[in-house]
C-alpha cells in the first residue's frame, strides 16, 4: 500500500474536493500523532487519508458509511488493523475504538473541521495566523463548528493528550500542508 494508489483511489471515488481536503487534513493530523506516539507514521497517515473515502459512495448512509470504507482500504492493501480504525470511526456502528490507531482516528477526524472553521471565521481565510489560544476558547461555543463533534475531540485525554495539546497538534500539522488545503 502506498500514498500514490491511495490517492489514485480517492480521486476516482471523491469529487467533493472539501472532503479531499478533509481527508489531506485528518492525514497530517495523523501522520503528526504517529510521530507524537512513535508509531508508524505512514500506517497511520494513511488511514486517516482513507478514512472517509466511501462517503459519496454510501451517500451519506451512516450505516454503510466507513465499512464500504474499511473494504476498499483492505482492497489497497490496508492491514486489518488500518481497516479497523477505519470501521470504528463512525460511531453508527457501535463499535467502539479500542486501540491507539482507532483512538486517534476517532479524535482527529472532527477536530479538522474545528481548525477549518477557525479559518473560515478569520479576515483572511488562512491557517497562518489561526492560533491554539483563539480555537481553545471558540471550542465550547455550540455555534461555532457546530458539525465538530466536541465530545469526540475531547477523548484525546484517553491518547494521554490534554485538549489544549490536542488542539496546537493538529492545528500545526495542518498548518504544514496548508498550501495543499489551499488554506
């Protein structure tokens, strides 16, 4: 499995391009808590890349969104436990994260549209000037990203993660792509 045909695979099932960049986010949000943890860092930026690739494929059938996801991520060469994550991301299921890599998955996919709407707010429509500070204190605001599951980001304390740390993490590793996000 490899960052290529991943990426091959997700623009021929992905038109939505917010979603890609959903998707690139949650990647480097991932990528960054494997270096965080000392884990395999292309393993678990891949899954965070693949995570949501069924989503217009499911059209929005939160009971077949993520297991079509987890097969076609087995189909690529995902390894069982990739493809786990992947399933136990969506909380339809009822299956609960267990692991590191299904814990950080679970945490990362709503925080990206948490920093997204802290860029959406800003003049300037750019990463660069977002702070930790500034998405920490909108963070209990109801309105503000109210799509950014709350409960869910905050479960990074179960990665040994405050939220504060969470936050800044995330924030800087999209930071780093934020040309790709077009952000």
């Amino acid at each position: 499995m490899n960052r290529d045909d991943t990426l091959a695979s997700i623009e021929a099932n992905v038109e939505n391009r917010n979603l890609v960049n959903h998707m690139l986010a949650t990647e480097a949000i991932m990528r960054a808590l494997a270096r965080h943890f000392g884990e395999d860092e292309e393993e678990w930026g891949l899954t965070g890349l693949l995570h949501d690739i069924d989503v217009e494929l499911t059209e929005g059938d939160t009971r077949a969104h993520s297991k079509l996801g987890a097969d076609i991520a087995r189909e690529l060469g995902a390894s069982e436990e990739m493809a786990q994550a992947i399933l136990c991301h969506n909380e339809s299921h009822g299956i609960f994260p267990e692991t590191l890599l299904d814990k950080a998955l679970y945490c990362a996919d709503p925080l990206t549209g948490l920093i997204v709407a802290g860029v959406l707010v800003r003049p300037d429509k750019k990463l660069e000037g977002l702070t930790t500070k500034s998405l920490r204190k909108r963070f209990g605001e109801k309105r503000f990203a109210a799509g950014a599951n709350r409960e869910q980001v905050a479960k990074c304390r179960e990665l040994g993660l405050e939220l504060e740390e969470f936050i800044e993490l995330g924030l800087e590793s999209m930071k780093r792509i934020a040309e790709e996000l077009g952000v």
